[in-house]
C-alpha cells in the first residue's frame, strides 16, 4: 500500500499468467523448478508461508512484481510503501499488521541490509540434540540446543540443509531430512556461505526399520503378538508396533515413545504371556506390578487390548 493516502497498490503488468498478476510474489510462483514440483534449495530460504517471530512479528518472503514508480528512471521523490496484512481488500480501515515504510525499487539490492558477522560476536555453537536419533523417513521434529544463534541461521545434517525455526538464541527448532541409509551424520549450523560447528558438529543417528536387530524383534514380534479375525499371515510393521505398544502401555500403565524399547520388551512379554507356560505368581513381574499377584487373562480379539488382572485372593476362592 501507498502510506499517504492509504491505497492498494494496483498490478499494472502484461502478463498471462494469472498467478503472476500480483504486486507481490513468492519464490515457489515464480521458480520454474517449484512450479514443476522439483527440488529446490531455494524453497528452504523464502518459503511462502510467512514466518512467526517472537510471536508478535510476522516475516514475510515475497517479491515485488512491478516498480511501483509513476515515472521512469530514477525517482526524485523517496516514494515510501507498506505491507498490510487485512481480512479485507480496503485498506483504510482495521488491519490486523502493517509494516515499517520500505523503499520499493527495481534493484532488488536497494535497501537491504545484509547481517554481517562481527568478528567480535561470539561464534554459534551445537551442545546438544533432541532427540538424538530418529528413522531414515525424517520429517521427526528435533531441538537444537546450543549458543549464539541469531534469526536466519540455518541447520546443516550432512550436506542437507534444512529449514529452520528460531525459538531462543539457545534453541533452533528443525524438521529431519530423509536419509537413503542408516547411519550417524554431522549436524552443523550455516549463515550465508558460512559453515560453523565444522571442528565439534553435533552427531544424529539415522536408523531404519529393516535393521538386522529392528527386523529380528518385528520377526519376533510376529510369531507371538495377539492375532485378530482376518488378519494377513505377515502382519505389517505399523499393526506389529501399534499392537505391541498397547500390549506394553496395558502392561506397564503409561505409554513410552522410545520405538526400540517398545519393540523388545513386547516382544519378550508376548513371548512369556504366549509360548512359556508360567503359574501366575511369575506373571506380575513381568507387569512391574507388586500389588497384584493374580492371574492375567489378554482379550486378543478386541479392538482395544484388555488386560484383567484378579488379587490373589480372589484367585484361591475361586
């Protein structure tokens, strides 16, 4: 918008294109490699949803699409412009955000102001990830922890860079890339064309499913784990861990997210509840429940696992 008056800036091109008829663009309108679903780096950059800072401030990635200058040549008036961010297309009203007064010009240089690194600032670092490890797929959410990151810096796994989320100067907020092969991978920090944490990089564990020691619990896991009505001779991986998670949340009461865990002790309980014949006074330690020392019947044909577990007492009435 036009600050003085307050008016819309109008489109005032040729093009054919109707996604291309606008003051302001995204990098994915206007990349030819976006717009043919192809990889590119750019997209991570300027992406084209705006970006949330310190939660009051929004960050927005676009290109002017026109000069906005009535005549040609340079301009003998410094012409100020604003964003607005409005429900509506009028402008002179209620508008939910509106920007500082910006210099629009043809150069895009013009005006921008690049960070430059002080050499006496202090040099961004990696102390820790959170979590540490994660599957080959990505897309697990994980925390950077470390010191001196400043909005813009970027996260680096191998030679994949990711986009970034900043939360605090000691917190980075990031989605794992795929990786074709388990494996460790160094995880640094970029700026521009500036690598840092090259000499001490923070380390991230990708593991696969089809791992020798993963595929020998699903194969364990298979011969024992509750069988239902209907169901296939090879169950999929996703049934296996879903129904030996519930197994283990009903045996041990609360839930865990550590996959591997879940996938060992499920296991060797349904091993022991299934293929060992064992009195009921073994059971219950298993189930890390000293109060009960009763019998345990698993309901295998249910939609949800259920677990009855009867006192001892009641056991020898019976």
């Amino acid at each position: 918008v036009s600050p003085l008056p307050a008016q819309a800036i109008v489109y005032e091109g040729q093009d054919k294109n109707p996604e291309m008829c606008r003051v302001l663009l995204t990098h994915e309108i206007m990349c030819s490699r976006c717009c043919d679903k192809k990889s590119c780096g750019n997209r991570n950059e300027t992406p084209s949803d705006p970006v949330i800072i310190d939660r009051f401030f929004l960050k927005f990635f676009l290109k002017c699409n026109q000069n906005c200058l009535k005549n040609a040549g340079n301009p003998r008036d410094m012409r100020r412009f604003q964003v607005v961010v409005s429900t509506t297309v009028n402008v002179d009203g209620h508008v939910l955000a509106v920007s500082d007064n910006m210099f629009v010009h043809n150069n895009s240089k013009h005006g921008r102001r690049a960070r430059r690194l002080d050499p006496s600032e202090a040099t961004p670092c990696i102390k820790a990830i959170s979590p540490s490890e994660g599957w080959t797929t990505g897309g697990a959410t994980v925390i950077i922890i470390g010191d001196n990151f400043f909005d813009g810096l970027q996260v680096v796994f191998g030679t994949m860079l990711v986009w970034s989320e900043l939360i605090t100067p000691h917190a980075i907020r990031v989605q794992t890339p795929p990786r074709h092969i388990p494996g460790v991978v160094e995880v640094t920090l970029s700026y521009k064309s500036k690598q840092f944490c090259k000499g001490a990089p923070g380390r991230f564990v990708y593991t696969a499913l089809n791992e020798p020691t993963i595929d020998y619990g699903f194969q364990r896991l298979q011969k024992v784990i509750p069988r239902h009505p209907g169901d296939p001779e090879r169950l999929p991986k996703e049934v296996l861990l879903k129904r030996a998670a519930d197994l283990v949340e009903a045996l041990y009461g609360m839930p865990h997210n550590n996959q591997e865990i879940i996938l060992k002790r499920a296991a060797d309980i349904a091993e022991a509840l299934y293929s060992v014949p064992r009195n009921h006074n073994q059971i219950p330690t298993l189930a890390n429940t000293p109060a009960h020392t009763g019998m345990m019947g698993v309901n295998s044909f249910s939609s949800q696992l259920a677990v009855n577990v009867s006192e001892t007492s009641q056991a020898n009435d019976q």
